[in-house]
C-alpha cells in the first residue's frame, strides 16, 4: 500500500506542477485575406480602334459614287 500512496504522491505532485498556469486558449493568428478587385471599366485599347475599323467600313459601304459608268452617248 505504500508504494501505491507514494505513486498517488508522485502523480499528483508532477500533474499539480504540469498544470500551475492554468488553460490557455491556444491564439490562432488568422491572416488578412486580400481581395485584387479590378475596376469596372472597360478596354479602350480594343473597343476604340475596333469601333473606328467599324465606322470606315460603314463609310466604305455607303458609299454610292457611281462614277463607273461611262456612258458617252448623250
């Protein structure tokens, strides 16, 4: 029985000393999240070079010069 009373001593003074601070919540350092957000804007670079190709060829096709006819004959 001594040796059991000496083992409960012993256990009880290394579990008293394992736990003299207390419980810690463990800190959990979260990092920020960043977001790349792009602005709403649209792409000049090809939009305008795009919308003036269009309006040449709009240009081009109403065009209705009809000098094609060489009818001399009056």
């Amino acid at each position: 029985m001594t040796k059991f009373a000496t083992f409960a001593v012993a256990l009880g003074l290394s579990a008293s000393t394992a736990l003299a601070g207390g419980y810690v919540a463990p800190v959990v350092d979260v990092a920020p999240v960043v977001v790349d957000t792009k602005p709403a804007s649209s792409n000049a670079g090809l939009i305008v070079p795009a919308l003036l190709l269009l309006g040449v060829a709009a240009a081009v096709a109403a065009d209705n010069n009809d000098d094609d006819d060489d009818d001399t004959t009056n």
